[in-house]
C-alpha cells in the first residue's frame, strides 16, 4: 500500500490549505494594523449619552471614568442625578439592559437647570472653588473676586462645598423667551375637572390655570 | 435646468400642492371700507426683538427726545433689522414689557411717550433707484428696519442677498388663512406701489427673468388692481399668476410649488432653486424706505370678529398697543372673551392686551364665543387618515402624533417633523379634535432643547478633558523639576565626598554638621546684608528728598513723594527684621544651650504633658487643661496690655487670640461643670 504521503493531490491539498493559511493570516494581521480602534468604542458610546456635568455624584471623578466603569461591568447604568431617568433609558437602550429607576445613593433628580454664583461682596479670593470646578468655569485670582463663567457652567455644585466662607449658590435658570418652547397638551384622560378651554385655535396654546391667575 | 424651468414657468401653467383644506373665508367683514388711518397712539411700545434673529441695539437712552422715523436701535449681527420710532417724543424707558409672544413673556422694549406732533426726522428719498449700486439699496432696507410682513418676520435685507443667482422672484399675495385681509386691502389700494416694489427688489438681487405675482382667486378687486398696474409698469417680466383658493396656499414652499411645480427639499431654501418669494407687503415697505426714504414704522393690520364693531383694515404706527386698537374698532368685551393675534388657523391667544403692535401683526382677530366655540375635549385617535390628506406637507400627521407622545426623538426626526409648516389643516379635519399642531410644536421644543443641551455638554466635555490634561501636565512638570533637583543634589554631593576621602556614614555626619553651622553663622551674615541694604536705601532717599526740593510741578512733586514712601516703607521693614534678628541673637545669648532646637523642646513637653495626662481621670484632665489655659490668657492679656501700650498694629490679633483663648476656657469650664453632674 502506497504511503498517504506519497500521494500528490494530497500534497498540494495541503500545500494549498497552508497557503491559503498564511495568505488570510498576512490579511487578518495587516487589517487589525491599519483599522486599530483607538480606545473603547462603547465607552465613547456611553460617554456621548452621559450629560457631562462631570459633577462625580455615580461615585466616579468624572464622566468618562463612570462611562468607563459602566463598560467594564464594574457600575449601574443608574447613578446619573443630572441625567436623570433619560439617560438612564438612553443608556439601557445602547446597552440592551433593563432600564432601572434612578439609585437613590446618587442623589435626586432635579427638575430645573442650575448655575453657580458667586456672591462677589463675600468672595475673599481663595481659589478653593477654582480648583474644584471640573470645567474650568470660574474666573479668578489669589486674593481677587471670583465669577463664574455661566455659559460654561454645568451646575455640578462640586465648588459650593469647597468656599470657606459660602458665597457661592446655586441659582435656577430662568425660562425666557430664547428657551421657551411649547409643553405637551394635556391628554384627554388627564382633563382636570371644570378645566376651561377657552382655546378654540386649534394650533394654539392651551390656557392654562397659572395664565388666568397672572 | 433654470432654462428648463423658465420656459415652463412661462407657459402660466398652475401647479397643485397636496392636502389643504377649504375653512369659511371670512374676508368681507372686514373689506368693506379702505384702510384707515388709527390715531397717533400716545405711548408706543417697541420690542427690540419684532423680528428673527438678534435683537436690535438701542441707539437712544431714557429722557432722549426723538423724532417719527428715527433710528432707536440698530442691526446687531446679520441676521437683525432696524427699529425706528414711530411717533416723535420722548424716550421714557427702556425695560421688559409684555411682548405679542405666545409663551406671554416679556421682553426688552423701548417706550416713547409722544408730544403729539408727529415730526418727522429728514428723510432722503431717492429718485432714481436705477442710478444706485443694488449693494447699497439692500444696506438701506436693512437700516430702513424691514423684516417679513407676512408673519414669520425674517430681515428682509438678508434674503436679498441670496448666495445663489435668483431667476424667479416671487410677490406673495395669497394670504390664505381666514379673516385676514391686510395684504388683500394694501394689494387692492396700492397696487401700483406693490408693483413697483417688485421691480425694485428685482433690481437688488441682480434682475432676476422672470417676477410672478401669486394670487389666490378669491380676491377679484386686487387681482384687477395689480393687473392695471402690471399693465402700466409695461415690463415683459412682470406677470400675474391667479390659482384657486385653497389653504395653506400662501406659505412659502406651498406657493413655490403652485406657481413652478417644483418643491423645495427638506431642509433646504427657496434660493436653492433660483428663486426668492417676498410678501407684498414687503415690497411696498422696500419701496418706500428706498424712494421716501422712509423707514417701517407703520403696518396694516386687520381688525376682525364679530365682537367688533368697526371691523375694518387700520394703517397702525408700530409700538401701538392692541388695546387702543381694539378701542378704536369698538369691542365689546362682553361678547368676546380673547384676542388672537395672526388668523384662526396659527395665531396664538393674547394673554395681556396692553402688548404692542409689531411688524408681524398682521392681524387681531375679537371672536364672539358663537363665531369660534370652545371645541370639544380632545378624544381617542381613530387611525381615519384624514390628516395625511390634509397635509400640505405630505407629512403622516399620526405617526408624527404618536411619537410626539412618547417622545420619540429619533422616530420625530424619521418622519420628518422639521417639514412641518404647523398650518393647522390635520388639527382643523381632526375628527377627534386633537390639538396636533401643539403636539408638534412642542416636540420640536423638546428637540431643539436636548439639541441646544447636546451641543452644551460636549463643549463641558471639550473643557472637562482639556482641564485634566492640564492637571497631569502639571504634575508631570513638578515630577520633572523634582528629579532634576535630586540629581543636582546628588551631584553636588558627589562632587564635594570626591574631595574627602572618608567612609560614607562620618561623611553624611559631616555635611549635616556643616549646614548646622552654616545656619547658626547665617543670622550674623544676614544682619551684616540687611545693614548694607539699610545703608543703600537710606542715601536713596537723601536723593529723593532732594529731587522734591528741587521739582518745579506739583505732578512731579507727588511721583516722587510717592516713591519716597515706597522707600521709606521698604526701608522700616529692613529695620524690623535688624531688630527681629538681634532679638533672636540676644535670647539665644540668655539661653544656655542654644544648639537645642526649640521645637524639640516643644515636643518633649507635650510629652510629658501627654503622659502626665495619661494617668489622669477625665475631670483631672480637663482640670489641669483649664489651668494651662487659664495661664496662657494671663500671658496673652499681659501681651495684649503691652501692645496697647506701645500702640502696635499687632494689637488686633492678640485681641482676637486672647478671645478665642477666653472662649475654650468657658468650654472647659463647661465640660467639667456636665462632668460634675454626671
């Protein structure tokens, strides 16, 4: 009986096979070269969702660390106050988790959109606030009056606790007229008894109770 | 392709738009009589916000007298227009009123109060507009304060500076909506100025081929005016398009459709395609700013509904509030119980009628509660399609309904939300009676928000990283610095054990011993330099003072007693510290081991303290705490009586600290009385 080595169409099979081997092998290892991901894409992914108020209430010095610690396993997708259920619902969606209700260790949600300021009579220059800001939004010098940048503001509160001498509060912003937008009407179901529509435009804005009192 | 599209243009051919609806017109109460003139107001209120974009810059301040025509507040930014005063008196203030907005909310106006004179401030007309670069004819509207008279209020000086070569203007003067006929009455009395004011704007976009007057069929009167007028102005560019009523006909994209077949893409401009449409009201008020020189200070405005009593259109000086208007066309404010500003299909509802009219009231619609009941309560969406065929958009108005209900953004976006015109035509065939257009408008809200927010928490995110990169670049700096003083250090090290030649151990005893020596020699080297400084500082004030005998000016005098000063006080603190040092060099002589350090000292007696405090029961130490402290208060009040004496400026914190050694004996004392009663 004749060796199965012998047998050429054997031979070139393998010779083949190997071939082919080395060939898809030189592919794989020139593409995971030329198209390396530079860090964690669903850490990005996460980050994006998070509201970057970099305020550290999840526990976490920062947005990106939490994002990074929401990716490795390590944290709940529902330590977010500042983004509150949304976000948490963003972040279940990306993740393909169950959405859960905001951990109550964090803190609460808060309705309204806060800025920092700063009371400039009180103010004794410490720097204290500067340094805590994670946003570089407060603008200042040793022994000169401090202010925040309001535009550059997130509302993290992380430089209330820092001031000696508490002069910094947070302060709600004002719906003006440049945010101001249209709210939902309410739903049939939800009509409240012997509420008035003396609205008949139906494009219009339903009256509402505060509206007949101012 | 504009050929092309020209050519089919030119054969008068009308196109039609999906959807619209055919709602009661309404238009003749309110045409029966010419426009009016409304009474000079008294007081006009002007937001410096009437139209889109920034709001003006006030050019005048409280108690500045002003004359009708007047610039009060200038563009800020290109996408602004001008204000001007529409009555002559005086500024009264600048601040928030209640502004014409459907949220209610105030805003900045400027207030004049008029002295009844109406005087007007010079205009300078132009004869000839042919003769004027279009550049500066647009410049002119710009500062002649002209913003959309239709409604929507957009600068009109910005759209004629179209980025791309315009072959079609557009007049609109279909004014779809019911009950309002401010354009249908300018149209009617001043046709010729509305051709004209085509013409003109032809001219400042670079003369396009063709100018098309759109026009719904329900308006016979104006369409014979502007024909006469067409007629007269005998340019072969000029020709009038009638097609019939539906609404929304009159809205931009709609009306572009109608006159070329074409449609504006989602999201893109009318120039796109070569064509701009303005309002004829526009084109009468460009007209007048460039051959009257005169700016937009009045507008027509339509006072309708059968709470009413003189429904009519009125020529109203902008600023006027609507309730002197509504005065002025006698309502009955029994009958009526609200004043919508714009038609029955967009307006909004006022919710104060002390606000002014702007350059986009276009109309004040008073209905009896008979005319336009309450509608009945929202119900339950029946899938009936209605809408969708009601759509000039040829949006899918459920779906649209449905995702603004759960607010699915992503969804919104999906079927087009932005395309929304908010016309109203689902809402008014809704048989359900949803309100739609406010689901729209308000998940267009929600989305604009989240977008403004997005684009705010990825620049907190820019600084967030920038700032952290900073940090631990600082920190790498220290690090650095850091090392290369302990090489240095090393180095030296090195350098001077090269020199001995000793075992490792006696050398570190040696260098330690040597610091010692250099300090403790130091406090002689530094009195010997602060002498010299004293000796330099004291012959550069001899100078000073001579230069001041010398100096003519007082100027000069007082620079230089200044720096006098500044040298005197650099100088007393030279001599502080000589007196400091030979105080220290005097105590260290009465002590008999100088070589002792202080501190250790200090630690070898707090432990003692420590361990005499260890074997104490709670009260003995407090007891004997309150008697240290007790002692430390005598020497601090003795200090305290010492400052005073001499008058030191240190007095003050001795004060203080004599307080706070005052306020823990009482804490002491407190603690042992608790002590005592347990």
């Amino acid at each position: 009986m004749q060796s199965a080595f012998s047998d050429p169409i054997l031979i070139f099979a393998v010779i083949a096979l190997v071939g082919l081997a080395v060939l898809f092998g030189a592919v794989l290892g020139f593409a995971s070269e030329k198209f390396k991901v530079e860090g964690d894409p669903i850490v990005e992914q996460i980050d994006s969702i998070l509201p970057q108020t970099q305020c550290g209430q999840c526990g976490y010095p920062g947005c990106r660390p939490y994002a990074q610690a929401i990716a490795s396993g390590e944290a709940n997708i529902n330590r977010c106050p500042p983004g509150g259920q949304a976000t948490i619902n963003h972040l279940a969606d990306l993740l393909d988790v169950e959405a859960l209700p905001l951990d109550a260790e964090s803190g609460v949600e808060e309705e309204e959109t806060k800025v920092a300021y700063i009371i400039e009579d009180l103010c004794i220059g410490c720097t204290k606030c500067i340094q805590a800001c994670p946003v570089d939004a407060i603008l200042g010098a040793a022994k000169q009056m401090h202010t925040v940048i309001t535009s550059e503001c997130t509302g993290c509160d992380l430089c209330v606790e820092p001031c000696p001498v508490d002069c910094i509060e947070m302060i709600t912003v004002e719906e003006g007229l440049s945010n101001w937008h249209w709210t939902l009407p309410p739903s049939s179901s939800k009509q409240i008894e012997g509420f008035k529509i003396t609205d008949v435009i139906t494009t219009d804005r339903v009256k509402t109770k505060q509206d007949d009192a101012a | 392709m504009s050929q092309n599209l020209t050519q089919r243009i030119k054969t008068a051919q009308i196109w039609d738009i999906p959807g619209g609806i055919h709602p009661p017109e309404n238009k003749a109460q309110s045409l029966k009589d010419p426009i009016a003139e409304a009474p000079l107001p008294k007081q006009v209120i002007l937001p410096l916000a009437m139209h889109i974009g920034a709001p003006a810059e006030p050019l005048v301040q409280v108690g500045d007298k002003v004359k009708t025509g007047q610039m009060v507040a200038e563009p800020k930014g290109l996408v602004s227009a001008a204000i001007h005063a529409s009555i002559s008196g005086t500024v009264t203030g600048i601040e928030d009123r209640p502004l014409a907005h459907s949220s209610g909310m105030s805003g900045p106006c400027i207030i004049i109060e008029s002295d009844n004179q109406d005087d007007w401030v010079d205009l300078e007309p132009i004869d000839n507009f042919r003769d004027i670069d279009p550049a500066t004819l647009v410049e002119k509207v710009r500062y002649a304060g002209l913003a959309g008279m239709g409604g929507a209020g957009f600068p009109t000086a910005v759209k004629l500076q179209p980025r791309h070569t315009i072959h079609t203007l557009i007049l609109n003067g279909t004014e779809c909506e019911p009950y309002i006929t401010a354009d249908h009455a300018l149209m009617r009395e001043r046709a010729e100025d509305v051709i004209q004011g085509a013409l003109l704007m032809a001219y400042m976009v670079g003369e396009p081929e063709q100018i098309l007057v759109g026009i719904e069929d329900n308006k016979p009167d104006a369409i014979e005016a502007l024909q006469k007028a067409i007629d007269r102005a005998g340019d072969s560019r000029l020709s009038q398009r009638v097609f019939p009523t539906k609404y929304p006909s009159g809205g931009e994209k709609q009306l572009i459709q109608i006159l070329t077949g074409k449609e504006v893409k989602s999201g893109g401009l009318p120039a796109d395609l070569g064509i701009l449409v303005q309002n004829v009201g526009s084109a009468v008020a460009a007209w007048e700013a460039i051959t009257q020189g005169k700016p937009l200070v009045s507008r027509v405005t339509t006072l309708v509904g059968d709470a009413l009593g003189r429904q009519n259109n009125y020529l109203a000086r902008i600023g006027t509030p609507i309730a002197d208007l509504l005065e002025l066309a006698e309502i009955d404010r029994n009958k009526s119980d609200r004043v919508v500003v714009g038609g029955p299909m967009m307006g909004f509802t006022l919710l104060n009628d002390q606000v002014p009219v702007t350059k986009i009231t276009n109309c004040l619609l008073v209905p009896s509660l008979k005319e336009l009941p309450a509608p009945p309560p929202a119900q339950a969406c029946i899938r009936c399609g209605l809408c969708a065929e009601a759509c000039p958009a040829s949006l899918l108005p459920q779906q649209l309904f449905w995702y603004a209900q759960v607010e699915d953004h992503d969804k919104l976006r999906d079927y087009n939300l932005f395309d929304c015109i908010e016309c109203g035509a689902c809402a008014y065939v809704c048989p359900s009676s949803i309100p739609l257009v406010q689901y729209y408008r308000a998940a267009k809200g929600d989305i604009r928000e989240s977008e403004r927010e997005k684009v705010k928490s990825d620049h907190a995110r820019l600084r967030f990283e920038a700032r952290k990169e900073r940090l631990e670049k600082e920190a790498e700096e220290r690090e650095a610095k850091r090392k290369a003083r302990m090489e240095a250090a090393k180095a030296k090290q090195a350098a001077s054990d090269s020199g001995k030649s000793s075992d490792g151990a006696s050398d570190l005893v040696a260098a330690a011993m040597a610091r010692v020596k250099q300090t403790s020699a130091n406090p002689e080297e530094t009195r010997l330099k602060l002498e010299r400084q004293k000796k330099t500082f004291e012959e550069r004030i001899e100078g000073i003072e001579a230069k001041i005998a010398e100096a003519e000016s007082d100027d000069i005098k007082a620079k230089f007693s200044s720096q006098l000063k500044n040298t005197q006080k650099k100088l007393d603190g030279i001599l502080e510290k000589l007196d400091s040092l030979e105080n220290t060099a005097s105590q260290e002589e009465i002590a008999p081991a100088p070589e002792k350090d202080a501190a250790a000292a200090a630690i070898e007696r707090a432990k003692q303290k420590s361990e005499a405090l260890a074997g104490m029961s709670e009260s003995e130490k407090l007891k004997s705490t309150l008697a240290s402290l007790k002692s430390r208060q005598e020497k601090a009040a003795a200090k305290v009586a010492e400052a005073q004496a001499s008058g030191a400026d240190t007095l003050e914190a001795l004060k203080t600290g004599l307080g706070k050694i005052e306020e823990k004996i009482l804490a002491t004392e407190k603690q042992l009385t608790e002590l005592g009663e347990d």
